[in-house]
C-alpha cells in the first residue's frame, strides 16, 4: 500500500514540474525569447536544415522585431501593448523558424 502512495506521489510531483516547466516556456520574457531563437536558427545552418537564404530571411525578421522594440522604447515609454506586439511577433518568428527548419529545402551533405 505505501508502494503504491509512493509511486503516486512521484508520478503527481512530475506532472506538476512538467507544467511549471511549460508555463515556464511560455511565459519567457522578450530577449530569451531573441536570445533563443538566435540559437536555434545558428543550430539550422550548422545542422544544414537551414539553406542560407531561409537563415537571411529568418535573421532579416528577428532584426525587424528589434527595430520595432527600439521604436516603442525610443518615447521612453515601454507599454505593456507594445509588450505584447512584440511578444506576439516573437512567436510568429519561432514558428516561422520551426516551418523552415522542418521544410524539404535541406544545405546538400558533404559527405
């Protein structure tokens, strides 16, 4: 019997951590969010999931978001709308990243 508590125990202290882990994931903040796709469009090209010109189109819209960042900021203001925009562009740009890097188009191996 208190195998079985035991083992329910853990198995309910996992499922908690993976949702705190997710909640975690979903809620980061802005610049992880660039930092992190930063990373993962360097992995394509190193992997050769990413041909070049996907990476140049990726990098050219992580670079818009930015540009939009520094203007909200420029009044010195920083809303939690223009928060949100951003935050909202981001994810367009992590899905944009995972379509590319899942695509057909493949760097040719050079083996």
């Amino acid at each position: 019997m208190n195998k079985f508590i035991g083992t329910g125990l853990l198995v309910v202290g996992f499922m908690g951590a993976n949702s705190v882990y997710a909640d975690n994931y979903h809620r980061q903040s802005n610049n992880q969010m660039q930092y992190n796709q930063a990373q993962r469009i360097h992995q394509g090209v190193q992997s050769g999931s990413l041909t070049r010109q996907e990476a140049q189109n990726l990098a050219q819209q992580q670079h818009q978001i930015r540009a939009e960042e520094r203007s909200y900021k420029s009044d010195g203001r920083y809303t939690p709308a223009e928060r949100q925009d951003v935050h909202q562009d981001l994810q367009q740009a992590s899905g944009n990243i995972y379509q590319e890097k899942h695509d057909a188009a493949r760097v040719p191996s050079r083996y």
